[in-house]
C-alpha cells in the first residue's frame, strides 16, 4: 500500500491501514488460536460446572429439561419436592405401623430400623417423581439408605417395596443394608458427576456431586471447555471438534446414541465409575443376561431392568430406531407413541 498523496488525507489513508491490519490479524489469531501456537492446547482438561451455567445460552432445552424426571431424579426433602402424605398418615404391613409426619420444617417416619427395632428417622432427600416417589434416611458414615415405604403417586397411597416380602433384618435386602443403600447401589445414575468417597478402612462415604439431579453434564459431558469457547468473542472462537463438549450427543449412528442412555437405562454390572464420557459400554459395564426373573420368554420387561436390554432386541434397534426418535431428549417426553 502506498503512502498518502496531496489529493488523500492522512487520516483516510491512517483508517485504511488500520483495516487491512484487522482484516489480516483475525484469521492469523483464528490459526494460531488464543495460547499463540497451532501445536499448544487451548484448554485444560474439561471440568464439571453445573447445570446452570448452560441456562442463559440454552435457554429452549433448559426449559425442556426443567421439571422432567431427569430434574426430579433427586432433590432435597422441601415442600416443592415431597409428594407424599406426611400429615400423620400411618402404612401397616406384616404387623408392622409406620408413621409419617413432620416436625419444625422436617419430615420424619417412625417406623422398624436396625435390628427390626422402632425408631424415629428424618427424612433429608426424595427419590424419584412418579410414578413413585422414594425417600432418603441417613445414617452414620456418610450413608443415605432407600426407605422400602414409597408413595404411590398415581394412587395417591404409601405402598412397599417389595410389596410381598417379610424381609429380615439380618438380610442384605432389608433396608438399613447394603442392597439399600444410596451411595453405592443407586446414587451414580440419579446424580451427576457423583463421586462415592468411600473410604474402606473407615468404611465410611462421603460422597459428592456437581448437580444433585441428572443434568446437562449427566449427558454432555463436563463442561468447562464448552463454557470457555462460548464465552470469547464471536470472531474469536477457534473451530473446535463438537464444540469443546465433552461427549458428542448429535449426529450418531443408532448403537451410539443408545450406548450414551445405556449407563442409567440398562440393569448392569459396573467395572468402573460413571464418568459421562464413555463412548464404549462394555469398557465400563456388563449388561445383565436374559435371565428368568429379569425378563419375560419373549425379551419383554418383567423386573426393573431399565429398557436397555429390550429395546436391543426390538425390531426397532435392528432398524437403526434410536432413543430419541421416540423421546424428546431434554424432556424426555414422548414425541411418538
């Protein structure tokens, strides 16, 4: 480029210069990328940031995502989340009463613990939504045991689980025991980024999580990267693979979409912690056989085995039918009947 002349005032040629310098400096930082260097990593490693950091950006899934089941999966016990009848409503099974009430802001039941013995128990988390609702009972070393009394929220009526069975105290199954307890049978798919603590030689938990409920990151991965890239200017963010997301969610093939609900939606054994980045599910869990007990002759349902394990068997999945052809994903509603 030239200098000014007689007839261009510096100015003009000042503000012309400026342009061209703008014009080529975007695409060089945009090659470059913010840390100076094309070998260098624009980010550390993805962290978890909470649900809410996504509302203001996501606003039409955040409202989608709001009050689903995926939001109620866990809350603490408050007015908004406990649907049960705690107004001295009573239950009776097996010679058995238990009492359901509240106390100063609280809830509480009176009913059999340890040992079969009665006893008063605060009621600190629900579990669940419909179409029951379960409730939270600590106990010492960090643990959080599932009451087997659930409420019934379509009949609107306390009821057992398991309904038939007279179970010992002394067996695994009773509920102060270790089939019932949160921390490790049921807290990982319920919560997200969950981290059991447990400690062995105390034989104590003290668990954690980011969002107590199953939020965005529950799916999408930790989210920190993503954050990061959204909030530099617009003309700014470098063309990064999925967006800086954790965990690819759209354009997959039918066996990965499934694959990222399976974790929660499948009766399983686990090989290692949930840490919503899984892109294999036999690198982290055994899906359960088709047992008896577990499922009828033909592959349908018969006890909580969470979908996954019929729906790989359906017509449906052999046709490529996925999880979201069906469901609103944020909702997770049915879109299809």
């Amino acid at each position: 480029m030239s200098g000014p002349t007689e007839h261009t005032p510096r100015w003009e040629w000042l503000a012309l210069a400026a342009a061209a310098f703008i014009v080529a400096a975007v695409p060089a930082y945009l090659l470059l990328g913010p840390t100076g260097g094309p070998d260098e990593t624009v980010f550390e490693a993805a962290q978890f940031v909470g649900s809410t950091e996504c509302r203001d950006c996501h606003r039409p899934e955040w409202d989608g995502w709001e009050g689903s089941h995926h939001d109620l999966a866990m809350d603490v016990a408050n007015e908004e989340s406990v649907r049960g009848d705690f107004n001295d409503s009573e239950f009776t099974l097996f010679g058995v009463t238990s009492r359901f009430y509240r106390r100063d802001g609280g809830y509480y039941v009176y009913t059999n613990g340890p040992g079969g013995e009665m006893g008063e128990f605060q009621i600190t988390h629900t579990f669940g939504w419909e179409p029951l609702q379960q409730y939270l009972v600590p106990f010492p070393g960090g643990r959080l045991q599932t009451l087997p009394i659930a409420w019934d929220t379509e009949k609107g009526e306390w009821f057992r689980v398991p309904p038939n069975e007279d179970i010992s105290p002394d067996d695994w199954l009773y509920w102060t025991n270790g089939a019932q307890n949160w921390n490790g049978m049921c807290a990982t798919c319920h919560s997200t980024n969950l981290d059991k603590n447990y400690d062995p030689e105390t034989d104590s938990y003290a668990t954690t999580w980011s969002d107590i409920d199953v939020g965005c990151e529950a799916c999408h991965g930790p989210g920190s990267d993503h954050v990061e890239w959204a909030q530099m200017p617009d003309m700014a963010r470098p063309e990064l693979e999925n967006y800086a997301l954790a965990q690819k969610t759209s354009g997959l093939e039918s066996t990965e979409f499934v694959e990222l609900c399976a974790p929660c939606h499948s009766r399983r054994a686990a090989l290692a912690d949930l840490d919503h980045t899984e892109t294999e599910l036999l690198d982290r869990f055994i899906p359960s056989l088709l047992d008896e007990g577990l499922y009828h002759a033909d592959g349908q349902i018969l006890d909580e085995v969470y979908v996954y394990g019929s729906f790989i068997q359906s017509k449906m999945y052999d046709r490529g039918v996925m999880c979201s052809d069906c469901h609103d994903v944020h909702s997770v509603e049915r879109v299809l009947e």
